[in-house]
C-alpha cells in the first residue's frame, strides 16, 4: 500500500531538485544548525521525476497585476471573515495532518487502531513535506504579509520567501485524495473539507488565491470541477 504514495504524489504534488540559496550575510546559530542537517529526500520517487519546473506553474511576480489583485482579495476576506471562521482558521493553521482532512469520517478514522493506515498517512506526510519544501525554496514567492504589512494574518513571522505553493493546502489535498481512494462514499465530503482547510490559508492571509485551486497549482486533472 505504502508503493501507491508514489503515484498519489505524481499526480499531486512534487519536489524540486532546486538547491536552497546561498547567503552571505551572518547566519543565525539555529539556522545553522538546519543547513548543516542533509534535505530530506523521497522515498519514492527519483530526481528525475522531480522537477518543479515541470511539474508546477511559476506564480505571478512581486508587484504583478495579478498580485496585486490576489492582495485585494485578501483584504476583501478580511473585512468579510466572521469570528468563527477566523477562529477555524486559526485551528486549521495549528494542526496540519490528515486527521483535520478526516474529520467529516468521524471517531471511526481512528489512526491508533489502523497502523498500517498510519503507516501509509506518515508516508504521504513525509513526501508532501519534501515536495513543498523544496517547492518553496524553487519559487520562493514573498508572503502575502510581507509584500503588504496593513494586512492582519493568524500569525506573523512567517519567512517573508516561502508563499508558493502552501504546505497546509498540498497536505490536505494530498490527503483528500488518498481518504478518496480509500473510502469512495465519502470522497465528496473529505474532498469539500479540503477545499475549506485551503480556504483557511486565505482566511489566515498566509497564501495568495491559487492555494485554494488545485487544479492550477498542484495539476491535478483528476481533481472534480
């Protein structure tokens, strides 16, 4: 079972072979220590079949039309969200793994009773986690907050260079299409709690528009319009 992240993770979402940027002012200790640790690395999939150029859409430029308007929309959100969904938001920011994408299966989806479902679901964590990574480090898109400080996100201090794509939107759909293969009578509405946990990266101001649509930033074809 393990094998088929493989193929989830082709038609999802995939790593860059693109290596982090080198930097010449004074690096903090803690930093350091990161870059000094070895990338994580696929488990499944080979450099070659890695490449963020090909696999995913550049987004648009700083200071872009199109950015610009993506900001507008943020602030639209802003002024629209209610306490509730903020509060949401906050919680989706916080807890970023499948049992958020699982939660309209009930107490039945119960990772401590099905090992090998969890073994499966840490398979997929760690193969998301490698792709947006280096993703990330690939486009290194500026953060909503970054480019525009009047805006008011779930939290600050996020790196001002790691917008594109959203770690918490490929998890989610990630693990939407997994639960979807797994269990078909429920694919529509772990499919629709993805769709919202994406939403929270917006509601959040964490992301720009497109974490929200899949089929233009991970090309899922398969993925229902």
């Amino acid at each position: 079972m393990r094998t088929s992240v493989a193929g989830f993770l082709l038609a999802l979402t995939a790593a860059g072979a693109a290596i982090a940027p080198s930097v010449a002012a004074p690096v903090p200790p803690a930093a350091q220590a990161k870059a000094a640790k070895p990338p994580a690395v696929s488990k499944f999939l080979t450099p070659g079949e890695l490449d963020p150029a090909q696999l995913l859409p550049p987004p648009p430029a700083d200071g872009s039309p199109e950015t610009k308007a993506e900001l507008a929309e943020l602030h639209r959100l802003e002024a629209a969200r209610t306490p509730e969904r903020f509060a949401l938001a906050r919680h989706d920011d916080a807890f970023e793994d499948v049992t958020s994408i699982a939660a309209p299966l009930g107490p039945a989806f119960d990772l401590t009773r099905l090992p090998a479902t969890a073994a499966l679901f840490e398979d997929l964590r760690h193969e998301d986690s490698v792709a947006v990574d280096r993703f990330k480090t690939y486009f290194a898109r500026t953060r909503p907050i970054t480019a525009d400080p009047s805006l008011n996100p779930c939290k600050h201090g996020k790196d001002g260079k790691t917008a594109y794509p959203s770690g918490h939107a490929t998890m989610g759909y990630s693990a939407a299409a997994v639960l979807s293969n797994l269990m078909p009578p429920k694919a529509q509405a772990v499919q629709a709690r993805a769709a919202d946990y994406a939403e929270s990266r917006l509601i959040c101001e964490a992301h720009y528009g497109e974490t929200s649509r899949p089929a233009t930033c991970w090309a899922w074809p398969w993925w229902p319009s």
